[in-house]
C-alpha cells in the first residue's frame, strides 16, 4: 500500500546518555556507535526505512550529537525534486518548555511542533540503538488494513528473556487484550500468546515489544492529551492505550533476526556474530542495502595474514599474523606479528601523513604496533597501541576504569584516542 509510506513520517529516537555502553558514548550518542567496521548503529533504522520507501525521516537527539549530526549530513542526501529527508531534531528549550527529553514519549511529544508543518497520516516510531532488517512498509500496510490505532511491532521470546521487555498478551486476531513491563519470574507464564509453531516449538512463547510504534497521528495527539505528564512509551503510553477499550492496539509479529545494542557485551556479542560464515543479519543483500557515508577509500592492503571470520572494512594496512573471529573498521593499520582474536578495532578517523610517521616515534603512530595480542578487546577509534602489548579480556575480569581503558563484563574496552605504551599488559596476561 504505497499510500501509507507516502503518508508516513518516521521518528528515530536517539536515547539518553547512554550509560551501559560507555566509554564508547563518552563522546558521541548511541546512534553514532561504530558498528561492522564501517557504519554507524543510526543506519540501520534509516537504512530499514529507505528500504521501504518511507523517507521522511527525523532523528530526535540529545546529548553528544556533534559526530552524530557530522555523520547524518555527509550521508543522507536525496533529489532535491522529492520531498525526502533526514533531519536532526535536537532537544532544545523553549518559552513552552525548559525541560530537556525525559524519555521516549516526552521527546516525541517535543518534537510535534515539527511535524506539524508536514503532510502526513501516520507516524512510525523507531529506536536507533537496534539491529535488524524489517520491511516497514508491510508494517505500515498491517497497521492500516488492521484498522488499528497504534500498532506495536513484537517479537517472540522465551521465559528467561521476557522478563527483560515489555511482554503483550493478544488474541487469535493479534489485538493486543494486556500488557506488563518487564514480569517477574513468578508471574511470567500467566503472559504466554498465540504464536508460530516454529516460535512454539522453541518455547519463545511470549511476545515482547522491539520498541517500534505506528501510530494515526491524531492518535498519537490525543494520547499525549490525555496524558500530558507521561514520559514513555513502554511504560505509559502503551499501557493506557491498551487498556482504554475504546481504542484497537495491535500486534505486529516480527520473527526475523533483532538485538537491541544497550551494553558493552550485547554490542560485542552483535559485532562478532556478524564475522560468521551465515550471520542471522545479513549484510549482503542486493535489495535490503545497508547505507553509510561513502568515504572513498582505498582497497585493504593485507601482508602474510591468516584470516579467519574476519570483516575488514576498507582502507586497512595489516601485517598482522593472525586475524580471527573480529572486525577491522576503516583506516585500520596493524603491525608486524600481531594477534587479533575475538577483537573489534574501530579504525581511524584519518590517515597520517607520511611526515608525522617520520617524525613521531615508532610507537606512537595511530593504530596497533608490532607483535601484539589482542583478544576480547574493543579498540575504539584514533587508538595508539605500542609494540608487544597484550590486551586479553576474560569473563573472571573485575570492572574497572582507568584514564586509557575500561573493562566491563569481561570485555576491554580501550578508549577513544588513547596511547598505550610499548610492553603493556592489560587484562588477563
């Protein structure tokens, strides 16, 4: 129904500070997140939506927004003969309101004033810390042919991790009768849906939220009126919506692949899924393209390097002995007899002329030195990692913090733009 993408305006929210995934926010938002070497966690939802011809899209944003707005302005141009767009909405304070964003539906509500210069019937709101492919298109077909008010795009789960969403029980007809946020383990069976007889058979009986709405504008507005001091979705909005009988709120069963990137370790975990033999998310597809910013650059160079589940990402120089089960983001530059084993190296933001190579130290230059190990380690951008450094990750690893590095469930996290000296040892070495 090509009507309800022409009539459909999408609403990207960009979260909060961003707590669970620092150190990489402490210095961009989480949809500015590298993520697969070479994108950015903000194009999978924009990508999803290009994908299905919606393409009136705004990112709503709050802190750290800088590298985000930078990336969104080299990446998304359309015709200007079209009426496309990405744009930055930014929290602001105004005469009506002094308050930054207080949450999913606050940020919304402060950002109708925006759309209210649109055309549009429909709103679809997505989150920008996700990974996954949807046809939003068919989403919002479901939603209009359903006759539905909102619609609340879910997905099967089984009882351990339905106690971490907000889990819908519905009907035969996917109308959407209660919801709860998060039940513990006590009541969770009480919240088993219909389901597939693929989901059925393995026990993910309960439809959690993903956290993506379609809503009719009007009522959209009318909730935001009724509950003028509500400031999410997941735990007001829905939840009022669902129980005012006079409204249709249904569910939309999503069973393809879907992570939501909120920590250090879900993040990790995501990343180097990727580097398999037949990921759940695919990267190479001719139709479902996942868009970025086109830097030009140059092929990967690699020099006497085994590899194995590796994703090298353009521009690299590796000398690296070995590279397994990781990631290599742009610019990446690795020396002699290094390690890289179950590692995301986020790359460089630019290349160093060959006079700075002259000039600096041997070991101070951007990216990893020679005879290195690194392994259960992320290596955030602009990084100088000296020579015979070991940087092993482990699970029995204790969180800590210091000026260069963090570890965080077992997971080495070294930050953006720090030097690491020749010799080092970090982790379990």
């Amino acid at each position: 129904m090509e009507m309800s993408q022409n009539n459909t305006v999408a609403l990207i929210l960009g979260g909060g500070v961003g707590s669970r995934l620092y150190p990489l926010t402490q210095n961009r938002s989480k949809p500015a997140v590298p993520i697969a070497g070479k994108y950015r966690l903000i194009d999978i939802p924009i990508s999803n939506c290009i994908n299905s011809n919606i393409r009136r899209i705004f990112v709503l944003t709050m802190f750290n927004s800088a590298s985000l707005n930078k990336h969104i302005k080299n990446t998304y141009h359309f015709d200007i003969f079209s009426n496309a767009f990405v744009d930055i909405l930014a929290a602001q304070q105004t005469p009506d309101n002094q308050d930054w964003f207080q949450g999913t539906a606050d940020a919304v509500r402060q950002s109708m004033s925006e759309l209210k210069k649109l055309n549009y019937e429909y709103i679809l709101v997505l989150s920008g810390d996700q990974l996954y492919q949807m046809d939003f298109a068919a989403f919002m077909d479901f939603h209009v042919e359903s006759g539905a008010d909102l619609s609340v795009a879910t997905i099967p789960v089984n009882a351990q991790d339905a106690t971490s969403f907000g889990i819908m029980k519905v009907d035969k007809e996917s109308v959407i009768q209660n919801f709860v946020e998060k039940p513990d383990k006590q009541e969770v069976g009480e919240w088993k849906s219909v389901v597939s007889p693929n989901m059925k058979k393995e026990k993910k009986e309960f439809l959690a939220s993903m956290g993506i709405y379609a809503f009719h504008k009007s009522v959209l507005e009318e909730l935001f009126e009724e509950m003028p001091d509500a400031n999410d979705f997941g735990k007001e909005i829905i939840p009022h919506a669902v129980n005012d009988n006079a409204r249709k709120v249904m569910s939309y069963p999503f069973e393809g692949y879907w992570t939501d990137i909120g920590s250090i370790s879900s993040f990790f975990e995501a990343n180097l899924k990727l580097s398999k033999y037949l990921p759940e998310y695919h990267l190479y597809d001719n139709a479902k393209k996942l868009f970025t910013n086109a830097r030009f650059l140059a092929p990967s160079k690699l020099f006497n390097t085994k590899v194995n589940m590796g994703l090298l990402s353009d521009g690299c120089i590796c000398h690296a002995q070995e590279v397994s089960h990781s990631i290599l983001g742009i610019r990446s530059r690795v020396g002699k007899d290094t390690i890289i084993r179950e590692s995301i190296v986020m790359g460089n933001d630019y290349y160093q002329t060959l006079d700075d190579m002259t000039e600096l130290p041997d070991n101070k230059l951007l990216g990893i030195g020679n005879q290195c190990i690194i392994e259960r380690t992320i290596l955030d951008k602009n990084v100088r990692i000296g020579h015979d450094v070991h940087i092993i990750g482990d699970p029995s690893l204790t969180d800590i913090e210091t000026d260069t590095y963090c570890i965080r469930e077992g997971i080495i996290i070294i930050k953006k733009g720090a030097f690491i000296p020749n010799g080092s040892r970090i982790g379990k070495v």
